[in-house]
C-alpha cells in the first residue's frame, strides 16, 4: 500500500499480510507501538521525498528515518523508495535531478548497511522513459491499461488499451422542430430530429462537458442537451439505422472508429488518469480473459 497508513490500519495489515508506506517518523511510531500490542510485525516501505513534496521524509533526513524504522520494535523494513513528480514531462530535468538526488541517497545507505531488499522510484513513465529509475522493481500504473501516461510519454508499440466502457441505447424517439431536450432545455431542436437515449450519465463518471460523442453502430453520434444523473441524449441523425438495445460506447472501439480515455481528457480539460479513475463504482465490470 504506497498511500498513507495509519496506526488504527493494522490490525487489517496484519490480518491480510500486506505491506505499507510509512512516509513520517509520528506515524512509524505509532505503527510501531500497534504493532507490538497486538505481538505482529508490520512490513514497511519508507518513502523518501526527493521533490515531489508530498508524501515522505526529506531525503536529506532519510538515513534519520531509517535507522528509525530499523530499530522500532514490531516493523521489518523491506523497501525504500521514492516518487517523481514530473517522469511524464521528458525534457525538463526534474526527473534527472531527483533521480541523482535519490541514487546519492542510496549510496549513503548502503554505507551504513541498512539497504533493504527492494528499492523502487519508477512509474509508468519513468519505467518506460528513464531506465537508471528501475532499481529492484517498478511501479506501472495507467501503463497497464494501455493507456499513454501522457501526450508526449506515449507507450511503445506492442501496448494497446484493455479498458473499454459501454451501454446501450435504451429509446429512440423523433422530435419535431422547436423543442428543447434534457434539464434545461440547453439543445432545441431545429429540424424533425431523430434522438436516442443511452443509459449513462455524470453518477457514472460522464462528465457534463460540451462536445460529449459515442460510438454507435461505428458511427460518431455527439450528445446533445445537458448530461442527467442516469441517461443522456444522442443525435441519431447521422445514423439512421441504430435501433432501440444497440451497443454504445464511449471508451473503445466500434468498427474502424475509436475513442480514447485521452480523447475524452482533452476535451474536458484534464488527463487520461482522472477519465479512468472517475468511473464510479456503480459501473458492472466485467473481466475477459483474451
């Protein structure tokens, strides 16, 4: 667990033999003394902060924080690691200055003998893009999903993306001129207009954008009128043959067209990790093993 822990998690660490972050040395502390009321030993990563400026102790109180762990009773430390702030921006030379800050680091621990088993820094980009940040393991994220970790730190070729979101179009329906569609009438209809509805909305993570389309039959169909809570409305006269139960997506592919999680990040101004991440827990997954 690379996130922050608190001292009333363990007796769920211990009970489901999983590793944590400790990022401070109260925390550590307090880990530490649970730890020992209840006779386990907790398995710890310390996280060093080489510019990030989030989470861990400043490197340069690193080895501090880690003879600190070494010597609380009920930790055994089996990680040290760090995290970069920028890996996905190539040309900046934040990643090199960090990395050169944390392999300084490293080399003080190792001569003070307490370099654990597994040392780690990288992400997806920085796995990708930086090969002196792979240390002992690495930290692939949205990677795994086939998802570029951002424009200009796109995947190598052999990735394609595993996640794809869809419905179904659940009403089709033709509008007469004049007539406004959705909360708040925000798209009226100009002409006869044939309309779907799609059984998605902003409690899924679809977002109240402009410039929302699907796929449908292999066709783009843009959404028209405000997004609700459950459904919203497509433009279906551009393709005149979908029927009432066919497959809609938003994420994928449908025939030769296809839209991305960074397609969509584009348009609402914000990156592919927050799409992916924002749909809501309600959505049914559904697993294939190809």
């Amino acid at each position: 667990v690379l996130g922050g822990a608190m001292p009333e998690h363990v007796p769920f660490v211990l009970s489901e033999d999983v590793s944590i972050s400790l990022t401070d040395p109260e925390t550590a502390k307090g880990v530490s003394a649970e730890a020992v009321r209840l006779k386990g030993k907790v398995h710890v990563h310390a996280k060093v902060d080489t510019g990030m400026n989030r989470l861990g102790v400043p490197v340069e109180k690193g080895l501090d924080f880690l003879k600190l762990l070494n010597n609380l009773p009920g930790l055994q430390v089996d990680g040290l690691f760090t995290h970069f702030a920028r890996a996905d921006e190539l040309n900046t030379g934040t990643t090199e200055n960090q990395l050169m800050r944390f392999t300084g680091f490293l080399d003080e621990v190792r001569l003070a003998g307490l370099t654990p088993s597994v040392v780690h820094s990288a992400n997806s980009a920085a796995s990708l893009y930086f090969p002196a940040a792979r240390f002992d393991m690495v930290r692939p994220g949205i990677a795994l999903f086939g998802i570029n970790p951002a424009p200009e730190a796109p995947l190598p070729e052999g990735f394609s993306p595993v996640l794809q979101w869809k419905t179904r179009l659940i009403s089709v329906k033709t509008i007469p001129p004049g007539n406004g569609i959705s909360y708040g009438h925000r798209y009226t209809t100009t002409q006869v207009e044939k309309v779907g509805v799609i059984a998605v909305g902003y409690a899924d993570g679809f977002r109240r954008m402009d410039g929302n389309r699907v796929l449908i039959r292999g066709r783009y169909a843009p959404v028209i009128g405000s997004i609700c809570m459950d459904q919203c409305v497509v433009s279906l006269d551009d393709i005149p043959d979908a029927t009432l139960g066919d497959e809609v997506v938003l994420i994928g592919s449908q025939n030769e067209n296809h839209i991305s999680a960074q397609t969509i990040a584009e348009k609402w101004g914000t990156i592919a990790y927050e799409v992916v991440c924002g749909l809501t827990a309600r959505l049914p997954r559904i697993y294939k093993d190809e």
